[in-house]
C-alpha cells in the first residue's frame, strides 16, 4: 500500500487514525502536536479510549490464536512486505517524521530507511531448537514460544527506529503488538501501522494514540501479556510494579547518563569530531549520546580548543542538529543552563537561549570542569549541553564513569586496543562503544544496566525476551 503525498504544500492535509482490528478509527477527542521548530500545530490526531484499548486487546488475542502458528518463513516474508513498505511510502513517513521531532529531512528519511532495515534483518533471524541435555535415558529440547500479546510504548526522540524495533521484535518471534507512540510524536507510528494493514491479517499490529493514562491502563491491562518500554527511570520502575501485578514480561531501555573517556593517546584530530558528533547530534536526544566527556589532563586544553569549534558546527542549519522535541524538555534543558549559571560554572561556548526565537533550540554548549556533584553530570541533560571534565587516573575516571543511571552505553577512545578492552570491560555499561561515538547497532544486543535498564533487545539475543522457554523432555 502506498499513501499519496501531496504536492507543494509544507503542511498537507493528512488524516491520521488509531488503528484496530485492522482499520483506522476515530476519535471524539483529538489532540494536536506542536512543530519544534515553528511551535505550530500540526494535525489531528485521534485519543483512543478505554473502550478502544479494550478493543484492541481482543483483537489481538484473536489474531494470536493463528498468527503463533506461522512458520518462520512465512513470517520472514511479512517482515520483507513490511519492509518494502516502509519504502514505498518514504516520502510521506519522512515528512510527518520531520515535523514531529524537527529532524531534517535528511534525517527523518534515513530513520524510515534504519526502520526498514530492522525488519530485513529479522527477516532472516529464527530462534532454533535447541538441545539442552541428552543421555541414555533423555533427551530435553528448549524451544522458544511466542508470549501472546504485547504493547510497545515507544519514545519521542527516535520514533521510527525505536518502535520499529519493538515491532519487529514482537511479529518474529510470534506475538501480536498494540503500539502506543508518545504523545509528542504520534503520527508516523500512526501512519505507519495503517499502511502497513495492508501486508498483515487484522488484529496482528495496531496502533493506539494517547497519553500517560493509556499507557497505565496497558500495563494494568490482563489482556497483554509483555511490556516493552523506552523511557524514563521513574516511569519504567511505576512500569514494573504495575506489570508485577499480572506478571507479565517486561523489557525497560531507560536513562543513559553516558561517559565518553579520552585516553592520553588519542589522535585529537580524528576523536574531537566523534565526540562532538555524540554529544550534539539530534540536539543531543539519543539514549546513548555523550552526555559526559573526561579528557586525560594533558589533553585537556588542545582537546577544548577543539572541541569549542567543532561544536559551533552545529548551528540550526546543520542538517544533523535540531531543536528539542517538545517543549518540556525545552524547559527542562534550560533549567540545566539555569543551574550553571547559578553555580558559576565555566560555559565556554553556548549556553544562551533566545527568547524572541520560534522554535525549541538551544545552542550546542560546552562546559568546562564543572564540579562532578554538579546537576548537569550526575543526570541526564538530554540536551546539547556538554560538561567536559579532566582525568589522570584509570581507577578514578572508571569510577566516576560508573554511574548508577549510565549503565546504556559508553565510549572509549584509543589506539590502544589491549587497554581499550581493558577499560571498557570495568566500566558497568551494556555497550562500549571503542574510537566512536556511541550509536547501537540491530545486529548487536542493547540492554541497559542497573537503573538504565531491564532486559534488552536487538541482535539475535534480543528475540529471546520476546519469547517464553518450554523444555520438552523426550524419554528414551
């Protein structure tokens, strides 16, 4: 199926839709997102209700009464369709993207290409059978059950690839999936699950627009049997005492509070546009951006030099920089530029916010050596705001990078790479990132630990938390 895109209008008319059974259905309440880059409004979007969250629950426990039996090709055939999709329809998938969350369209384009790409790569992935023990006497068999029903609550920052993700993640392995989109960027999960009805029986993926209260209610809800959720440490550990209540499964990706360390051996020349890139892309709003960068002593001065004119690159023009997505973390950026100024804090670069400008942009800020108590490196700034502190130490720098809320992702950069694996196998992260700014790939496993995470997925290990293990025991 493919969505027309109208010609010649920034702002086309576009219906938007929640989706059950297999059909798109209105709402008596709709909503309306603001542009992040001209705070306009843009479409209607529908707010489902509990009767449309009922609704679709049913559906989806029918639709798994048939959907768990699909082979794995067939399933590997409807994950291409989805695929194909998703790029038949870039142009208007790109466009609601972009207006959503301020990417460019550059941007907005390559997470529907990144989406795409997910479903053929689970395409060809299959949980195996497994022998687990044999002797004379038995032989046991670990196979990997689809769970039944499981809602996705996907976040603002990367839409597409997260959700997609979850999607993906859900239909492989045999579930049916109800995607709740946040509320901030709701119209191209929206439009992505309608075109997708065309390729997928009714009731296997539906999409439902709301707020808070929707979300609740699906954790409660005794019809879903698995949640999975990026966001907030708060909202994930309110997430896991509600699903505690039915016992559903569970996989949380939360905070990434992420450390960048510089070795003394870096080539400065090729590692400051990396650290930059991972701490100002998308205006820094990726779980796993560079939210806190040590730098060895005697690289300190040469690498801020640098590092002060790399970050200037990322002006509102820069196709890889946009504005904060929403206008509450707009606010909550600025209260991090507040605290600064309030503590004297060396701001290098940056820091000042425009009040007379549309658009929820605050510029890349660089902060020199504030205090490692300080607001801005204990939590997650989730802004283009980067504190820069110094180090000497190897035991000390690992302990300061070893944060309760930094357990999503690290990077490391040097040439070294006995000392890299060194380094990066004591620091308490799901991933390490060596000589690059941190970017999670689909054939490698994402977990967070500690207070950034519950479970995981990507890569082949990430279909296992959609699964359920049954043991067969063949006696001989």
């Amino acid at each position: 199926m493919s969505a027309p895109l109208p010609n010649g209008d920034s702002h086309p008319s576009i219906p938007f839709y929640n989706i059950i059974d297999g059909k798109g259905r209105s709402s008596e309440v709709n909503e309306q997102v603001v542009d992040p880059r001209t705070e306009e409004s843009l479409w209607d979007v529908p707010v489902a209700s509990a009767q449309d969250l009922d609704d679709a629950v049913d559906a989806a426990n029918r639709a798994f009464k048939t959907w768990k039996l699909t082979t794995p090709a067939e399933r590997s055939k409807v994950l291409q369709d989805i695929a194909d999709c998703l790029r038949a329809n870039k142009d208007v998938l790109a466009l609601v993207h972009s207006k959503e969350t301020g990417k460019s369209w550059v941007m907005a384009s390559a997470d529907v290409e990144v989406a795409a790409l997910h479903f053929e790569y689970y395409k060809d992935i299959t949980l195996e059978d497994d022998v687990q023990f044999e002797d004379d006497t038995v032989k046991i068999v670990g196979t990997y059950v689809p769970i039944g029903v499981l809602a996705a609550i996907s976040p603002w920052n990367f839409p597409m690839i997260l959700s997609s993700v979850k999607v993906v993640s859900a239909l492989a392995t045999g579930n049916c999936v109800i995607i709740k989109p946040s509320p901030f960027t709701p119209y191209a999960i929206l439009k992505f699950c309608e075109l997708a009805q065309s390729v997928l029986p009714p009731g296997v993926f539906q999409a439902l627009s709301g707020g808070a209260d929707l979300g609740e209610r699906m954790t409660l809800h005794r019809g879903i049997h698995h949640i999975s959720f990026t966001g907030t440490v708060a909202v994930g550990q309110r997430i896991l005492q509600n699903c505690s209540k039915t016992m559903k499964k569970v996989v949380l990706e939360l905070a990434g509070n992420n450390a960048a360390i510089v070795c003394e051996d870096a080539d400065l020349d090729k590692v400051v546009p990396s650290v930059a890139l991972g701490c100002f892309f998308h205006g820094g709003q990726v779980c796993v951006a560079s939210k806190r960068v040590y730098v060895h002593e005697s690289l300190y001065d040469r690498f801020m030099e640098l590092f002060v004119e790399e970050a200037k690159k990322f002006t509102e023009s820069n196709i890889l920089f946009s504005p904060l997505s929403n206008r509450t973390n707009f606010e909550r950026a600025k209260s991090f530029l507040e605290d600064c100024k309030k503590n004297n804090h060396d701001i290098v670069t940056g820091g000042k916010v425009e009040s007379t400008e549309k658009g929820f942009w605050i510029p890349p800020t660089v902060v020199a050596k504030p205090p490692e108590e300080s607001l801005l490196v204990q939590e997650e700034q989730f802004a283009p705001i980067a504190p820069v502190l110094t180090w000497s130490d190897e035991d000390d720098v690992i302990a300061r990078a070893n944060l309760d809320n930094a357990g999503l992702g690290a990077s490391l950069y040097t040439p070294d790479l006995d000392k890299a694996r060194r380094i990066a196998q004591r620091l308490e992260s799901g991933s390490v990132w060596i000589n690059r700014f941190e970017r999670p790939h689909y054939g490698a496993y994402f977990a967070g630990w500690k207070l950034s995470g519950f479970g995981g997925e990507l890569g082949k290990h990430g279909l296992y938390n959609y699964c359920q293990v049954q043991c067969l025991h063949f006696h001989k």
